[in-house]
C-alpha cells in the first residue's frame, strides 16, 4: 500500500542500530554499553520518582538534572540541555540550525547517524574522509569550513577511539556555522574535561558540546544526554524540542547517577584496567589493535576475515561490532573491522576464548 510519506523518507535508509538481543545468555559487546550497573543511588532515585506524583507531566527543562550538570561543569544552568539520550539533542541541533539544503559534514569514519539526521532535514552532506592514521588533510577541512552549517565530530571518535587535539578541532568551525562536539565518550578520555572548549576563544562560543548518561553512567536503558552550549543557543534549541522530552522517573534517575561521581570513577578505572588486557590480548592473537581513549577498541585482524571472525563470535553468543566502511579514507579504498566494547573482565575472557576457537576454525 502507498501511504502519504515525504519523497526524503521514502527515499533514505535511516539509521541502523546494534543489535539488541533482549534474551539473556549474551556476551553482549556490540553497543558500547558499560557492563557495571549504575549507582545505587540511581535505583533509590527510581523507586522514589515511581512513587511519586507519576499523573502529572514532569519539570519541562529537567531542572534538577541542569543544576546538577551545571555545578559539575562550573557554569550557569542555562548553558544546558537535557534532552532523551544525546541523539536527541543531536536532533535538536539539526532542527535549530539548519534549513533544507544547508550543509551537513562529518568525519568519516565516524558516527553514521549524522547522515540519517541530514538526510532527514532534507540537507545537504560532506564527508571529511580520514585516512590511515584517522587524519583529515586540512585542506579538505578547509573547503569544508566555509561550506558548511553544520560539523559534527566525535571525540572521542567512534569507531576508533582516537582523540583530536583542540588545535585540529579548531580547523573545523565553519565560518558560518556551528561545531557540535559529540563526546558521548569523554569521560574515558587519557584526560577527561569539563567543557574546556567552551571557554577557548578560537572557537567563537560557536560551539556545542553534547554528553550522554549512556555510557559512562551506565545509564543506556534510560535514555538520557544533555548539550552544553552558549545560553542564548541554548534557549533557541529549547524551542525545537518536545516539551517534556524527558519524563520524571529518568530525570531523577540521571541526576543521581550525575551527582555519584565516584562511583561512575571507579568503573572507569576497572573498563580502563580491561581496556589494556584485552589489546594486549588482542595483539598476541593477531589483531592490529587501535589506541583508544574510549569504552571500545577498533580492531582488525591479520586474516581481513573480520566478517567471518564476526559470525563464528555469534554463533558462541558473544556480540561484537562488525563494521565495514565503503569508500572510507582519502585513498578512496574500504575499510572494515571489529568494534568491541569493554566488558566485564569475565566477559573479556569468554570473548578471548572464542576468539581462539573462531581463529582455528578460519
Ligand atoms: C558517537 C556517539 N554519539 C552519541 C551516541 C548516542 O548516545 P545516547 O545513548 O545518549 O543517545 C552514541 C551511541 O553509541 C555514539 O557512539
């Protein structure tokens, strides 16, 4: 049957996300979720907001949640934004920024949302192409630049896990336009920050950092992010969002996990103590492993059967990211590999082993 759909909507892929098995019996690596669960403060803040006042709509801008953020970040609340998962405020800035045919880029590799998002806002977009070292030539980033409306970068980037420098990052600001800063992965950074490009004047305040609850707050089940960003962006953005894109229950969920900030340490330090075993691990298996400074590691493997290597884990249950690039690099070649998130070490172990047995079996 035909139904009365935009040509744009009939006419994209959209957006796939990873599998998400709901059945127990998984060594689930393929998301980059954190494997350790939230603060107990977290489960109290729950079951408190579930029996609360659930009839009526929650606090429209997730006050608790801005004052929170905004005490861990050292600014006024109205610098952020609380929105339902980082995707969301990502979202939120298409539909503030940009008219159709506006220009969109990104890094590529890099995170494949963003195209589904201009593609959506009927956009135009520009891949920056990366090339082996994940570098882009600058001259790409400079035509770039005074083209665009929109750049995106993650940074850390995904799927590799490398960082950029502020320097490098600065040659993307478009010169009439804004830079989103994704770093969903931050806090797992060699040297996590608060913001400090905010404050940087060659970014011209034309800069917007968005944050997620997904990862290092173990909070992927609740959907909760937030961007930061100058007030008077911030209060147009408000306007492009659902009223109250955030409900009670996650809103007291986030702020506790957010005011718990050893506990959210202290699973940093354990994923970034197995981060180091299994690239060690890795590499005597084979495998060229990538510095990350993220939850995740980007590897390929000697025998460039990542595709096979990928179903022999399924087949043992154990989910990893199989990901294949097409055109991907300045030279033009493709590229694939396997992106695995860091497990619990135990789940490290099973992965290891199957790893050997899906290496026998090539
Ligand atoms: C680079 C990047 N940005 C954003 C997100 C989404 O975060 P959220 O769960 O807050 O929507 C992800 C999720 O995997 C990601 O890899």
């Amino acid at each position: 049957m035909s139904f009365p759909v935009r040509n744009t909507i009939c006419q994209i892929p959209g957006y796939t996300p990873g599998e998400q098995p709901q059945e127990s019996g998984w060594v689930k690596l393929n998301t980059n979720e954190n494997p350790y669960p939230p603060s107990p403060r977290v489960v109290e803040a729950i079951q408190q907001a579930a029996s609360s006042r659930l009839n009526i709509y929650p606090d429209a801008l997730a006050t608790p949640f801005r004052l929170a953020a905004a005490e861990l970040f050292d600014l006024d609340p109205d610098w952020i934004l609380p929105a339902n998962g980082s995707d969301e405020n990502l979202t939120v800035i298409v539909r503030t920024v940009c008219d159709s045919g506006h220009l969109i880029a990104y890094p590529y590799p890099s995170y494949v949302l963003y195209e589904a998002l201009a593609q959506i806002q009927d956009c135009r977009l520009e891949r920056l192409l990366l090339n082996e070292s994940f570098a882009w030539s600058p001259e790409d980033a400079a035509d770039l630049r005074k083209r665009s409306r929109l750049f995106f970068v993650p940074n850390p980037n995904s799927p590799t896990g490398n960082v950029w420098r502020a320097d490098l990052l600065a040659q993307l600001l478009p010169d009439d336009g804004l830079l989103v800063l994704d770093e969903a992965y931050a806090d797992f950074m060699d040297s996590p920050h608060r913001g400090k490009l905010l404050q940087d004047d060659r970014f011209d305040r034309r800069l917007v950092i968005t944050r997620t609850l997904s990862k290092s707050y173990s909070l992927a089940g609740i959907r909760f992010g937030f961007s930061i960003a100058h007030p008077d962006l911030t209060s147009q953005m408000q306007k492009a969002k659902d009223s109250y894109n955030c409900d009670a229950v996650s809103i007291a969920a986030a702020t506790a996990a957010i005011q718990d900030q050893d506990w959210m340490l202290s699973n940093r330090a354990k994923i970034l103590a197995t981060r180091g075993r299994l690239a060690t691990a890795l590499t005597d298996l084979g495998f060229a492993v990538y510095d990350s400074q993220a939850n995740f590691i980007w590897t390929q493997h000697v025998s460039g059967r990542h595709h096979s290597i990928y179903l022999g884990l399924k087949q043992r249950r154990v989910l990893v990211r199989y990901m294949t690039f097409p055109r991907a690099g300045l030279n033009d070649g493709s590229m694939d590999g396997l992106r695995i998130t860091i497990g619990t070490d135990q789940e490290i172990d099973q992965l290891l082993t199957a790893l050997q047995e899906c290496l026998t079996d090539l």
